[in-house]
C-alpha cells in the first residue's frame, strides 16, 4: 500500500498556458495547454473552475437522517440528496459553510459538526473540493431561507429508510453516496475484514 502514496512526481504536468473562455460564477472554463515530463503537449485541455462545495450527514437530536429532494435540471429529474451547497467567501471555513448551508436549506442548527474529508466530482476537468461533513444534535430552529431559485423539501428519515434508498439506487448523488459512506463509517455503522 505504501508504494501507491509514494513517487507521483513523473506523472505531474506543467500547464504552458491558460485562456478564459468563459468567467462566470457556475460556468468559468479556460483552456489549459500542458506538457507531459515525457515532452508530450497536451493542448486544449478544458478545466471547469467551480467554487468549493459543502454536504453533510445531518442528524436530529432523536437520530434521524435529513434528506433533501429538489429538482436538478441538467438531468432533468428530481433528486434525493443530502444538505449542501456552495461555500461562499464570507464563510471563515468550510465548518461555517456548511451550517450556513444546513440553516438556510432545512432550517436546523446542529450542537456537533464533524469533518469527514473531501473528495472531488470530476478531478480530470473540475478544480474544486466537496468538503464532508457529520452534523450531530440537530433540532429545527427557523424555516428555510432559499436562494431565489432553490425549491428544497426537507425529510427526516431513518437508517433503514436511507439504506432501503440505497439499495434502490433512489440516490443518484455521488458525492453525496460518498459522504453517507464516510459517515456511516465514522458512525460505526459499516464494518470490513481485515
């Protein structure tokens, strides 16, 4: 295992240049031209610049998982995911990100939040991190407060009411299904052999 986190150096490229094509908040693309240590050019290399995202495992005081369900044009359906967003940069850190993100979407507050890792959606084309979270000890303080285009619906459900969503493939998010496993994990709901 050792030699896999090791000696990543030679696969490192170097980028010659980068053009904006596009500069907007969701769609900044430039136009990456790199070099491989073998003297191999790469050119129009298209990388997605996002801002960082946040999610979390939220749990209710009495143990139950929030879920949201919104509608996500790009696939055109809606979607069973979990509490998140974009961290904005007036958040100090990812922490306050994400209880900002878990106030505003579902309107609970949380005495515990745990951070979990990051992980990335895309790392070939997109330059930003999904941050994990685990909140703990959440009880609802105040409705919802949604950007003018969010139509967020707010559910508390059980572990096997989220795994029966599991194994129906009912959860389409992948780096959400990556934060339920970390948590689920850190929990100490999910065991492996050694």
């Amino acid at each position: 295992m050792s030699n896999i986190l090791e000696n990543d150096g030679h696969l490192k490229w170097k980028t010659l240049s980068s053009e904006y094509l596009s500069h907007a908040t969701w769609f900044t693309v430039r136009k990456d031209v790199c070099e491989r240590n073998d003297g191999k050019i790469i050119d129009d290399y298209y990388v997605f610049e996002f801002p960082e995202w946040a999610t979390a495992f939220a749990l209710t005081e009495e143990g139950k998982i929030l879920i949201t369900k919104q509608y996500r044009q790009a696939l055109g359906e809606v979607c069973i995911e979990l509490p998140g967003g974009c961290v904005d940069a007036d958040d100090a850190s990812y922490e306050d990100g994400i209880r900002r993100e878990l106030l505003e979407e579902t309107g609970y507050e949380f005495d515990e939040i745990k951070p979990l890792g990051k992980i990335s959606a895309n790392p070939s084309t997109n330059t930003n991190l999904m941050h994990m979270f685990l909140a703990t000890g959440g009880r609802k303080t105040k409705g919802q407060s949604l950007d003018a285009n969010e139509e967020i619906d707010v559910y508390e459900i059980s572990f096997d009411e989220l795994m029966q969503l599991i194994d129906d493939n009912k959860i389409m998010q992948s780096m959400h299904l990556s934060t339920i496993y970390y948590a689920l994990r850190s929990l100490g709901k999910l065991t492996y052999n050694k």
